[in-house]
C-alpha cells in the first residue's frame, strides 16, 4: 500500500459516466504519477452501469481513491466537477475524464509552477491522441510554445481559446474565493468556466510540455460529449455556453474582452460546426443556421472582420438561406482556398456563387475579389476538383470529375491531367487529357476529357486497371487524391473534393488478384489501395533475376566504389580526350561548368564530355552523354577520365590518379565563412581531415576576385594553381544586353506568366545553418507586400536548395515559386531589381548592374552566428539594409532614388568582387585548362 501524508497535494478528480470499461485506464494515470502524495477522487455521475463495482476496487486497490455518486444523473460534466472540487482536500486540483489520461509528470510538474510562482492556476499543452490510428497531435501549439507568467488575460487576449478545464492545476484557494464554480445542466460547461477563471486571475502559468491526453475514441458510440457535433442539440448547448459566457463579461467587468471572445467563437466553437458541413444534408443545414444565426448577429464587427475569409462566406451563406452553397464553401475551412463553383461580376466586384447579393453585408462578406481569380498564373490557379461519380466493375475503377475554373485561367490551354494519390504523389493516371482512347485503356489508367461548359466548367473521366496498376506490397494507409493540370512545364494540383450525398457508397471495394482499391466520400476524397491474401510466391529463377537486377544499386556503397575506382585507375589508362562534369553534386545542368561545357561544344573540340547526374535529367541537353550519379559506371568514367569539372565537391572515395586534372570551379564568392575558417568543420577532427583531403585533389581553382582566393582557397588549405578567369556563369549577364539574353529574359517571364507591364523582383535569400528545409530563409511576408505593392510587380521565389516555399493561396497573381527553376541566371536576366540577404546571387546579379536591395531583418544574428562573416555587409553592400516590409516597399517605390544614392559604392562593389568578370571567362577558362581547344579549327577564329 501506498503511504501518503494526512493532506495531499493534489486532487485530481475523475468525473465519469456509464464509462467503467474506460474509468481504470484513467484512474490508474493518476496513481502512476511521479507526485505521490495526491489523492483521486471518482465522481459517478448516477451511472447505469458497473461504474460502482469498478470504482469501489480501484478504491480498495489503494487508499488514495475516493468514490462519490451522485444521486440523479446530472447530464453534464459541471455538476460532477462541482461535487468533486467540494470532496478535495487538497491545496490544488486538477480535473480528468474518465476516457482520458494525465501524462505521468503533469501533476508534480504542474504543482512545483505553481508553488514558484504563487499563480491562480498553470496550464499545459494537450496531446491528442487518435485511439484508431495512434496518431498524436497538440492542441492549439501555438499557445504553449513557452513558459511565461502572465499577469491577467489582457496581456495575452488569445489564450481565450484555451477553454478547456482539464489541461489545469487550480489553487483551491483562489476558486473559493472568486467563487468561481461550473454551471450545471449545459454542456461545454468548460467554456464558460474558463473564461470566468481568466476574467478573475491576476496571474498565471502557462507551461510547453503535455500536461493531459486527450484520447480519441475508435468506436462512435464511446464518443465524447463534445465530440458529438452531428446533434442539433450539441450545436444548441454550445450557443448556449456562448451566452452565459457574455454574461460572465458583464458581471466581471470584462466586456472589453468581448471582441477576442466574439473571435474565438467564430474561429473555434462556430469553426467546429461549419467544417461538418460538407457532411450534412440540407435539412441539417437549415436547423443548423436557424440556431447559430441569430447568436452571431450579436457578435462584435471587429470580431467578425477578424475572421478568415472562408468562415465570414460561410455565415453569410447561411444568413441568405443558401445552405447548399454554404457546405461547398465549407470545404475551404480545411486547408488551401478552395474556389466556389462560380462567381458574379458587378460594378468591378467579384462575388460568390451565381447571384449578387441584395444586401451591403452580404456584398461585404461575400466579395472574392481580393482572390484574383483570373490574374493567377497556371501553378497557383485556383481550381475547384469535385468527383460526381464513382463505378466499379471487374477489374475497373472508374471515376468522374469535374474541374471549376471560375477564373478561367485554363481557357486556351492544351492541358495534360495526371491523378495523383498520397504525401509522395504517385501517379495513378498520366495521358494526356484530351486524348479519348478508342477502346480498352492501355496500361492501368486512362484519361478522358470532355467540356460541356466552356470555360468554366472542364470533366474528366479516369479508368482505373486494377490487374494492370503497379502498387507496394505493404498497405497504404487512406490517401488524398489531387488532379494535377500541367501545360508546357507548368502544373497546377489541387485536391479532389467529395461529398456525401454523390450517387454511390461511401466506401467499396473493389478485387483484382492481389488489390484492392478503397473510396471513401470524404473531404477531400480518399483513396485507400492495398494488398489482399498471401503474396503469391514467384518461382526461383524470377527471384534469382530479380535480385541479379538489383545487385549494381545494393553494392553501390561509398566503400565498394571507391575500391572498384582504384581497381580500374590501375587496369586502365587515362584517356586524354575524356572529362567529367558535375554541378550541384549531380542535380542540375547550370553553374559554371554548364558555362565551359558550351564553350567546349561551340569551340568542337573533340573532348568528349559526361555529365553526372542524380536521377532528374529533364534539364540537361537531349544530345548531352550522361551517367548516374554514385554508380559503378560513374566510378569507371572518372577512373579513366583526363578531366574533372565540377561545382561543388565530387565523392570523397575518388582519389584522383596523377594523370587527371581537377578544375574545380566552385559555385558562388564567399560572404559566410567557408572550408576549415568555418568553427563547425574545425569542430569535427575527422571530417576537417576529409574535407582537406578532398581539396587536395583540386589542381586548379577557378576565382572571381582576389577576396575569393583568400576567403575560400586559402581557407579551405588549397595550394595549388590559380585560375583568375571569372565566372563563367557570369558571361551571360555581363551580355545581358545581346538579343540571345533578351530572349532568355522574354522566355523566362513567359514561363511565369508575368503580365505585360509589371517589373519583376527576384526574391533570392540564402539557408539557415541550423534549420535547414524549415522555411525560415523566407522572411519577407507575401500578404503584406500584396497589400503594399499593388499591381505593379511580380515577385519570383528562389528558395535555397536547402530550404522550402509554397505560394501561399491566393497570393499566385503576385507571387511565383521560381525555386525549382533549373537556370537562376535565366531568372536575373528576368528580373528587375534583386531582393536577397546573404546569399552569393549578390555577386553574380551585380554585373547586371540592376538594383539590389537587402531584406536582412536578422543580420545582427546571422553575422554573430557561430559561422561567422567575412566581411561587414552593412558598410559595403551595394544597397540598402532593410529590415521590415513597411522598409522594403518604400524603397521600391523608390528605386530610382536608392540606386541614385548607392551608385558609388555599388561601384566600388563591382570593382572588388566582378572585376574579371568580363564576358569572356568562359572562353578565357577553356584556353587555360583544356589545350586541346586553343589547337582547333573553330578556336583559331
């Protein structure tokens, strides 16, 4: 038996229903906690079932469990908690539902906050946990991202949306007190609680780890009480709550709080309902509204404009009574904008659905104007994908869906279509959409397009062979299906919608050998393909070829390679007219290596040149040789190879023989500290020692600038020969005059789609060392340049290969994802003005000699990061420091002026680091380190 003192420290009551099966798991999370000295008090709320039993041996199991049954069932959670908060003996309480569990540190953790701070209460971060799928996420992040002491809710208005009591340890003292107590016979009794507990406290904890598991029951009929949002009285109590929540801001004192309460009504409680609607039928719909309609008719309208677009649509829809309307424009609530079927167009407005609204509220809330719908270029096109039909027979799936295009940007276009399921967009379907095969589809899927409605409307039909359709063994979890849209490079996907009133059943199966396709009306629809019965087993000599096939990739290790490289450099000679090139280590045709390479084609050599490459070879030329990356191949080309070419650093394992020759060109001049300057390589004995032997097989270096000779070459150990050339990769934008680089630019801003008449800033800032692929290069904010710059600009998006970028919806009018892009010099010669931070696209775009202008909001952090810089970017850069939007705008609607006011030091900028960039480095390169060029023909002339 456990011993405890006379008085606990806590009591942790555990209210419960009809839920005996459930009620141990909870109870025993409490006696499980690191905090011994607490006592658990079982509050039976009149149950019907074997609640007493259970409770009266948890009880008997150990003295800190206390039972209390209430007489009449009280049909809500306040009176249990009531009862439960008058039997604790305890300094502190906490509340826990019987189908849920407290993590086994929240007490003590919890208690020790509170003792150190003296606060009213401390609350925690809440995992929720899908029962069904294991699944686990917090609940409103966001809010409990630190520990901080607050003092009054006024200084953090927006923990108003923590309404739940359970996540809590309440001084007992302060609830009697205030007289703070759950109202009875409601539910979402936590609502009003919590707010009448902020109202009163002065100060409390709020802390980042879980402190509550809130588990999500597999089984319907165990669901919770708030979790049963299909009941029309669910939807009544909680208005009701709303309510008596306003009257707590009255009596406190607190209405000046009303506005953020109003908010987190919308964006939570009313949030909850309307995210259903896709769901609901249409009688549904209209109870629905007739109960929330008037109760958001007395909300504040600030409130109200602070709501998201989608929700303010979605309440007007049903304050008109255009409840169908409302659940299709309910499927935004879940993610991406979602378009509506169709627009209206008056007095230069756009509005929702076919009519214009009657009412000046109603034009208010329901104008999309600001959507942009038809300036959105294809990839960020805001198309609306529904399925309307869904047949099996036999080995076939077939499925139906029509595309909305209300901004007609796919008018004109000869559009491909691909169906795509699940996070790594496998494609299911991928013929060209106009095609209509004349009979059984080939292969496993087929596409059909028709358009009954032009413009605005496009139908697709998809044929889905099952014998044919190749899958994974393993089951695959449900997928979300999109419809990629794609023309000349470009492609657009969106999700395909569903709902549950289409005209076949939610999910069915479908069998053919070894798999089984699901569908499941949902939003959006899902797929859920898997294998079925044992795998049947293939016969010796197929396992054998299999295996035989896959034998190169599974021996392909660093070590293997490098042991076959040494093999064959001893078996074979060099041959002289042979050279490797690589940019980007493999993944791209670009850099300066693409630069002497077409200096070396022009000049027709003979040296015969393989590029390597890492699986995507779109980009290279069609007549270019190429070789996989990291192959037994790519070992025994650079083992016979006379030269090597390369950007970055080839593979470690390849020593180079003496008779090859390394130009090793680099790819961009030096602002952060490089090679063994950089402390984090000086940290790692063993990998400073590889990187230098790696340097060691460089025999030429190729610099831009007499800096770049000391802050790369000399910082990385290089000793030996000197390559003061240029960039190649520069010789493009030095001519950035000649017609052959007008046309790159005038292809380039096709390619994009930008408007005839807007400039165009390229937007280009460098990685984050320590949160890389996190998107915190991107700092600039997309929506506030959208309100500010107007339409006279488009902004392309390089983000660093080590970072990420999605177009925020429906931002596509004014912002392009230029990321993937496969030649950033294209881009330069495109653009207008540069925006960068620290990135070495400053040095290249300045033999443009356009504007540059420098979002650097966290310099002072980034040149004190443990990197290091090289030289000072605020004394010398060749245009402003600007550190916040309202600063970057001015300056571009001011160019003139600041290109004007830097002129001398981007001079003097141009002079330091693009002095021998002249347009001529790539040839000046090929004379140097390739003399077979300088004796032919073409370089004679």
């Amino acid at each position: 038996m456990t011993q405890r003192s006379t008085v606990p420290d806590v009591s942790v009551v555990v209210i419960t229903y009809d839920d005996a099966p459930r009620l141990p798991r909870a109870v025993r999370s409490v006696l499980s906690q690191t905090l011994k000295n607490l006592e658990v008090i079982i509050v039976d709320d009149c149950s019907g079932d074997d609640t007493p039993a259970v409770a009266a041996a948890l009880a008997r199991e150990d003295p800190r469990v206390r039972y209390v049954r209430l007489p009449v069932n009280s049909g809500g959670c306040g009176a249990p908690r009531n009862a439960g908060t008058d039997a604790a003996a305890a300094p502190y309480v906490m509340f826990l539902d019987s189908d849920d569990e407290l993590p086994r540190h929240a007490c003590k953790s919890l208690l020790l906050e509170a003792e150190a701070t003296g606060a009213d209460f401390v609350m925690g971060t809440v995992e929720r946990v899908d029962e069904a799928t294991g699944t686990t996420t917090l609940w409103y992040p966001q809010l409990f991202a630190e520990r901080r002491v607050v003092h009054g809710v006024r200084a953090e208005p927006e923990l108003l949306f923590n309404c739940l009591a359970t996540n809590k340890l309440y001084r007992r003292a302060f609830l009697e007190a205030t007289g703070i107590r759950f109202p009875t016979g409601i539910h979402h009794e936590d609502i009003v609680w919590s707010t009448e507990l902020f109202c009163h406290s002065k100060l409390f904890v709020v802390v980042p780890w879980p402190v509550y598991r809130w588990l999500l029951a597999a089984a319907p009929a165990t669901t919770s009480i708030s979790s049963r949002r299909h009941e029309l009285e669910n939807v009544r109590q909680r208005v009701t709550a709303a309510e008596l929540t306003d009257r707590v801001l009255a009596v406190t004192g607190s209405l000046d709080l009303k506005e953020d309460k109003d908010f987190r009504f919308l964006s939570h409680d009313l949030r909850l309902y309307l995210g259903d609607l896709p769901r609901r039928d249409p009688e549904w719909i209209a109870a629905f509204a007739g109960i929330v309609v008037p109760y958001v008719d007395t909300l504040e309208p600030a409130a109200v404009r602070r709501a998201s677009r989608a929700e303010r649509v979605c309440v007007q829809l049903l304050r008109e009574g255009r409840h169908e309307e409302a659940a299709v424009a309910a499927v935004e609530l879940g993610g991406r904008q979602i378009p509506p079927r169709t627009v209206t167009g008056h007095g230069g407005r756009v509005f929702w659905g076919e009519t214009v609204p009657a009412t000046e509220r109603g034009r208010e809330e329901l104008d999309v104007t600001e959507s942009h719908l038809g300036e959105q270029p294809l990839a960020s096109a805001l198309l609306r994908h529904e399925l309307t039909g869904l047949e099996a027979s036999g080995d076939r799936v077939r499925l139906r869906l029509r595309t909305y295009d209300p901004g007609r940007v796919l008018d004109g276009r000869a559009l491909t279509a691909r169906l795509r399921i699940g996070g790594r967009k496998r494609t299911i379907a991928a013929l060209p959409a106009e095609s209509v095969p004349a009979g059984p589809p080939g292969g496993s899927v087929s596409v059909v397009s028709t358009e009954p409605v032009p413009g605005r409307v496009r139908e697709w039909e998809v044929v889905i062979d099952l014998s044919a359709l190749d899958w994974p063994e393993e089951a695959v979890k449900a997928q979300s299906v999109e419809l990629s849209l794609g023309e000349g490079g470009r492609s657009c996907s969106r999700p395909v919608l569903a709902f549950p009133d289409l005209s076949f059943t939610s999910t069915g199966a479908l069998s053919a050998g070894r798999l089984v396709l699901e569908a499941s009306a949902d939003v959006p629809f899902r797929l859920t393909a898997r294998r079925i019965g044992p795998v049947p087993r293939r016969g010796r000599l197929a396992r054998a070829a299999e295996l035989w096939r896959d034998l190169p990739r599974r021996l392909a290790t660093p070590r293997n390679l490098g042991r076959f490289y040494r093999l064959a450099a001893a078996l074979t000679p060099v041959d002289r007219r042979l050279a490797v090139f690589e940019s980007a280590e493999g993944g791209a045709y670009t850099g300066n290596p693409r630069y002497v390479y077409e200096e070396l084609r022009r000049r027709g050599t003979g040296i015969k040149v393989v590029w390597s490459h890492t699986g995507d070879t779109a980009d290279f030329p069609r007549d270019a040789v190429l070789v996989r990356r990291n192959t037994f191949r790519y070992a025994w080309l650079l083992a016979r190879a006379r030269y090597w070419v390369d950007s970055h650093n080839l593979p470690y394992c390849y020593r180079k023989r003496r008779a090859t020759r390394y130009l090793q060109t680099w790819h961009g001049q030096v602002f952060k500290k490089m090679g063994l300057d950089d402390p984090r390589l000086r940290a790692q004995p063993a990998m400073a020692r590889r990187y230098a032997e790696a340097v060691a097989r460089w025999d030429v270096l190729l610099t831009p600038s007499p800096d770049f000779r000391r802050d790369f070459g000399d910082a990385s150990g290089f000793t030996g020969e000197t390559l003061h050339a240029g960039y190649p990769r520069t010789d493009v934008l030095v001519r950035h005059d000649e017609p052959e680089q007008r046309e790159r630019a005038r292809r380039t801003r096709e390619f994009f789609e930008v408007p005839e008449g807007r400039r165009v800033i390229l937007y280009a800032p460098t990685y984050r060392d320590e949160r890389r692929f996190s998107g915190e290069s991107i700092r600039l904010d997309p929506q506030v340049l959208a309100a500010e710059l107007g339409r006279d600009w488009v902004i392309l998006v390089r983000a660093h290969p080590f970072d990420r970028f999605t177009v925020p919806d429906p931002l596509g009018h004014l912002v392009r994802d230029a990321s993937s892009y496969p030649e950033v010099n294209d881009l330069m010669l495109a653009s207008d003005v540069l925006v960068t931070d620290y990135s070495s696209i400053m040095f290249d775009y300045a033999c443009l000699g356009r504007p540059i202008l420098y979002y650097a909001d966290d310099y002072e952090h980034y040149a004190a990061d443990r990197r290091g810089v090289c030289f000072d970017l605020e004394r010398l850069a060749p245009g402003p420091l600007l550190r916040n939007p309202g600063e970057l705008v001015a300056a571009l609607n001011r160019l003139d002026t600041v290109t004007e006011r830097y002129g001398e030091r981007y001079a003097d900028f141009r002079a330091r680091w693009c002095a021998l960039d002249d347009g001529r480095a790539a040839r000046a390169v090929v004379d140097a380190f390739f003399p077979e060029s300088t004796r032919s023909p073409e370089a004679a002339r």
